[in-house]
C-alpha cells in the first residue's frame, strides 16, 4: 500500500511538474515571429521590396497611370510609381538631316 501511495505521489509530481514547465515555456519564453499575413502591399512590397508599378498589386490595387483617373491607386502610388516613371526619350527628327 504504501508503495501505490508513493508511485502516486511521484505520478502527480511529475504530471504538475509537466503542466507547469510546458505553460512556463509557452507563455514565458515564447519567441513569436513577425505577423507577415497582415502586410498590405502596396506599390512596393515591404517584405521582399518588389516593386509593381505599371501593373495591380497583389492586394488589389492598382499602381499605373490610369488608377489616378479611376481612383483605385494603392496608398503609395505617388510615393513609389508616380516619381520614377520614366518617360521614353524623343525619338531623333531625321528629316532635316543633310547627308555630305
């Protein structure tokens, strides 16, 4: 009999020791990582910093020249896409070019 009382008591021991230790280390040692489901990507993605100006961000807006007529530009539309679109250079008027 006291053997059963003593395997008992080891039995509730460890079985207290083994809550207590697996919610000390979930609750205090818990390394969380960055909530990356969360991120809206604009015109530039803030993770990977691909840049989608000219086509529709992958959250639904839009980073062209049109989405300024239909209002559906991203947030950062002028801030990434609006300052670095480059425009095509003139082509040369070889019209009034004299060959010697």
């Amino acid at each position: 009999m006291e053997k059963l009382k003593l395997k008992w008591k080891r039995f509730l021991f460890l079985l207290f020791f083994g809550l207590f230790f697996i919610s000390f280390t979930s609750t205090q040692l818990n390394v969380t990582q960055p909530n990356i489901t969360n991120v809206t990507i604009g015109c530039k993605n803030p993770i990977t910093g691909e840049i989608y100006c000219g086509v529709k961000s992958p959250s639904g807006c839009w980073c062209d020249d049109l989405c300024v007529k239909y209002g559906d530009c991203c947030s950062d539309y002028q801030e990434v896409c609006a300052v670095n679109i480059t425009k095509p250079k003139p082509k040369p008027n070889i019209t009034n070019v004299t060959i010697p």
